[in-house]
C-alpha cells in the first residue's frame, strides 16, 4: 500500500473519545509554536481547535467512540487552516453563527459558546454540511508580518 | 481531573488539577459544590492554579457550579485562572460573571473584608 500526505500537512485521526481532546490541543499548540504565533494567538488556536473538536465529539458523533474525528492541520506562509471533520448529521449554521451567549440572557446558560469561542478567536470560521459527508468546521488564522 | 476541598476558617478551597472538559470529572465537581452548599459553608474558593485549559463543556461546569451557589446563597470565587482560560472567560464576557483572584490566599482575604 503506498500513502502520500502533503508537504504542508499534518493530519490527525482520533476516536470520539473526550478523554482524548488533551492530544489534540498538544498537536496544535505543537503547530502554532512551530509557525511562531506569539502566545496570545497560540491560546487562540489551541482552544478553537478544541472547541471544534469537541463539538465533533459530542455533538457529531453523541460521544460515540468508535467515530472517527479527522483534523487537518494545512500550514502555509501565510495562514494555519485547520480542518475538523465529523459524520454527524450537522447544524443549523446561521442559526449559530447568529447566536450570542454573551446578551444578558444567555450569560449564564451553560452551554451553547463553543462556535462563538471559535469566532471569536479566529480570523475565519466556516462550516460545510453534506448530509452524506458529515460536518466540516473550517478555522484559519493568519500568520502576521513581524 | 482531580477534585480535593479543604476548609480554611469557614471558606471551602476546591481544588481542580487537570483538564476540565466534561463527562465524569466535570460531574464530580458539580457534586463537591453541592456538597459543600449542602453542609452549610456559604464561602467557597475554586482554585484553578492546577487547570492549564478548559472548554466550553468545562466551562458550563464552572457556570453551573456558580449558578447553584449564587441560587443558595453563597459566593464562589475563582483563583489562580491561567491566561489561556483567562482568554476564553474575556471572549465570553464571564470575566464579568466570575470574581478572580491571582491567588487562594488573596481570594480568602477577600471574604474578610
């Protein structure tokens, strides 16, 4: 059998294990050091890209281990584009994307922040739903000129 | 994620060490708050200064914990908060729902005054 991956990639599969998110957020703060983003930008990285896997985890796969994550780390000179695939049925995107768990009314529910952290933190967040293929949260963060 | 309390006076210091990102761990906290409220202590310290990240998972654990407090009329406050959970509460705005102290001890002196 022969494999070939991209120059530029890093990719990851992982069972829906929640135990397992540590080895995730060690992978991209491994990759964000090594693309030198300063600490702040590291932070945002690592807790996005745990926040997209954990959506994968529970809500995708309902914590179902024997699912796959896929998390594709692309790295280029100018962007870390980190892709987080699940085969969960997805979302109401605009519906999420719209929502905001800061407003006084939703400041102390206990969930429903983990799209919003990704916003937040990152450049770009974007979703692709196939009702065949599963979910895909798509996160970059651009490199800045130093 | 471990989970120990200690009293100091009449405030609880929780102590969290590990990551805190739900299932089982993040239900053993819930249940050391309750516990806590239950036999009467109205002051508890939830020290951080052993968590290195949270999600928003773990970070429902800490809302709910704070919510069954403040519902029993007791204060939680939260110390040793590391810059990248700091990161998440500024993003989320829990920053305004959440005292934080750099420290156990500078959070037990604030019950005292």
């Amino acid at each position: 059998m022969t494999t070939s991956v991209k120059p530029n990639e890093i990719q990851l599969r992982m069972p829906s294990q929640i135990e397992l998110l540590d080895v995730v957020d060690k992978v991209a703060a491994a990759i964000a050091e090594q693309l030198e983003f300063d600490e702040e930008e590291a932070h945002s990285v690592a807790n996005s890209v745990l926040e997209a896997a954990t959506n994968a985890i529970q809500h995708g796969h309902l914590l179902d281990s024997s699912q796959a994550v896929d998390i594709t780390f692309e790295m280029t000179p100018e962007a870390l584009r980190v892709t987080v695939h699940d085969f969960g049925p997805g979302f109401d995107v605009d519906a999420v994307l719209n929502a905001d768990p800061t407003s006084p009314d939703s400041l102390l529910r206990p969930r429903g922040r983990g799209i919003f952290i990704m916003k937040s933190l990152m450049d770009e967040v974007s979703f692709e739903i196939d009702p065949e293929a599963g979910c895909t949260a798509i996160l970059t963060k651009f490199r800045r000129t130093r | 994620m471990k989970v120990t309390k200690r009293m100091e006076n009449d405030v609880a210091v929780v102590t969290l060490s590990g990551k805190l990102m739900g299932g089982p761990d993040a239900e053993s906290v819930r249940q050391v708050i309750r516990d806590t409220l239950d036999e009467g202590t109205r002051k508890i310290v939830v020290d951080l200064g052993g968590v290195p990240w949270v999600n928003s998972t773990g970070l429902g654990v800490l809302i709910a914990s704070h919510v069954t407090a403040s519902n029993a009329d007791a204060a939680l406050k939260l110390a040793q908060v590391d810059k990248r959970i700091s990161q998440i509460f500024m993003v989320t705005k829990l920053h305004t729902v959440f005292e934080t102290h750099g420290s156990v001890q500078e959070a037990l002196q604030s019950f005292q005054g």
